[in-house]
C-alpha cells in the first residue's frame, strides 16, 4: 500500500497487524479518486471505520484540508497516527479511537461539516451504510458532499437514500464501490 497521488505520492503506508481489517488496493484507491474527482480544493472529509487510514490519506495528498479518522481498534488508530507521521500531514487530521456513531455526535458538538465521507466497515455491519443519512440529517455533510462506501458484492445497497443518490458503483473482485451524492431530502429542503 501506498499513496497514489498528491503531495505525497509514492509514500508507503503501514497496513493493521493481524485480519481485523481490509486495507483498499491502490488500484481501488486510485479507481475512487478518479470517480469522485482526482483533486480537491480544501474542505473536510471523515474517514469512518478508516483501518489504516490509506483512503483519509490519499484525500489529505489530493488537497482535502482536513481529515477526521475514527476507528474503534485500538490497532488502527495506532496505525493511522503512524502513516500520518510518515507522510507529515499529522497536522491536517484528527484520529479517534471509537465507534462510529460516537465520532458523529462528537463532530456535530464541535460544529464541523464534511464534503466528503468514507464508509468502509466491517462487511457484517451492514447497517453502518445508513450513517451517510444520519451525518446528513445531522448538518454534518455539505450539500455537495460525495460518500464512498466500500462493501461486499453480497451486500446490496440503495440507489436512493434519504439524502442521497448513488452515481456510480463499480465492482472489484468480491468488493464493490458505491459512490452517492448529496440529493437532499426529497419534497424539502436540506438546512
């Protein structure tokens, strides 16, 4: 693993000790970015359930300003604080050790609002996917933000959410990308 693009390109990047998680190929990595748009001109992402935090990374080398990584794995956010040390952009992110659900309140607390997203959680989590409708619900995504979610190919996602409209999906061996963009609730208006 390594990054692809950016300001760091070609920096190796550590992987999580053990099989707790599935780190993206660099090809998939690469295969996102150039479906959500290659580079960024600032804003905040949140890289949920982010492993070793390769994908929160690779936006952080592509021009997102800021990066929130949250992971309940003690292993992970060990990892992630490692990979951010090693491309120097400790400064453009927050790491959390905790889940998910916890991570949205605590950024809705601190009044911060995200264009981009990454869902990548354990494929069982199935129910994890409906967090893009609660961090919308709660003003936590822009109304033009993009989310990646990342799931098994067994794992059949929505191609319309509360908020949200999948515009691209993509299949990678037994993984599939789903990429949505923020539609607004149907018949009101997004505040």
């Amino acid at each position: 693993m390594r990054v692809v693009a950016g300001t760091v390109k070609g920096i190796p990047l550590k992987a999580v000790p053990g099989t707790s998680t599935r780190p993206t190929t660099d090809k998939v990595k690469e295969s996102i970015f150039n479906m959500i748009g290659p580079f960024f001109d600032g804003g905040n992402a949140l890289d949920l359930f982010a492993g070793s935090g390769g994908l929160g990374i690779e936006a952080l080398s592509r021009g997102i300003d800021k990066v929130i990584f949250t992971d309940k794995d003690r292993k992970a956010v060990d990892t992630i604080r490692a990979n951010l040390e090693k491309t120097r952009l400790t400064d453009q992110a927050e790491v959390y050790k905790t889940d998910a659900d916890r991570a949205l309140k605590a950024i809705k607390k601190n009044n911060i609002q995200a264009r981009l997203m990454f869902l990548d959680p354990p494929y069982h989590m199935e129910k994890a996917y409906g967090l893009m409708d609660k961090a919308a619900e709660m003003g936590i995504l822009t109304e033009d933000s993009i989310v990646v979610c990342e799931h098994a190919k067994e794992v059949e996602l929505q191609d319309r959410t509360v908020f949200f409209e999948r515009f691209k999906k993509e299949l990678y061996g037994t993984t599939i990308i789903s990429i949505y963009r923020f539609q607004g609730e149907e018949g009101e208006e997004f505040e």
